[in-house]
C-alpha cells in the first residue's frame, strides 16, 4: 500500500498529512489534481462501459450483473 501512496503522492494525486493522535500514521488526501483526475477517469469508465453494453438488451446486461455480482460474492466468502 504505501508504494501505491507513494506513486500518487509523486503524481500530485494525494498528500500525505500527519495523523494527530498517532505519530506514526499519516492521513492520505486527495489533491484537487486527483479530484480532476477522478473526473477524467469517470468519463472514460462511462465510456467503456457504454461500449461494451452495445448489442446487449437492457435484460441481457442485468443477467451478466447478477452472474458478476455472485462470483464476487463467493469469493468474498473465503
């Protein structure tokens, strides 16, 4: 985790700010550079998933959710 922290703090994504009760954690946040990316990244998502839903019936997308949503669910179990 904190190599992933690392890389998003040296992109501007997040900082790092002292935890007061606890000297040795930190508090992670997110910059308005990584708010700007999220929004990015959320249109490019929507995009995506608009592409893979073509051909499909509304019916056919919510079979593949709920197939989707159990194999999360039985892995989640272990």
């Amino acid at each position: 985790m904190t190599r992933l922290v690392d890389r998003l703090e040296k992109t501007g994504i997040v900082e790092r700010h002292p935890s007061p009760g606890d000297r040795r954690a930190f508090r992670i946040h997110v910059t308005p550079k990584g708010l700007e990316s999220l929004e990015k990244a959320k249109k490019v998502i929507m995009g995506v998933n608009e592409e893979l839903r073509k051909g499909f019936t509304a019916e056919e997308v919510e079979s593949y959710k709920k197939v989707l949503k159990s194999i999360l669910e039985r892995f989640k179990a272990r």
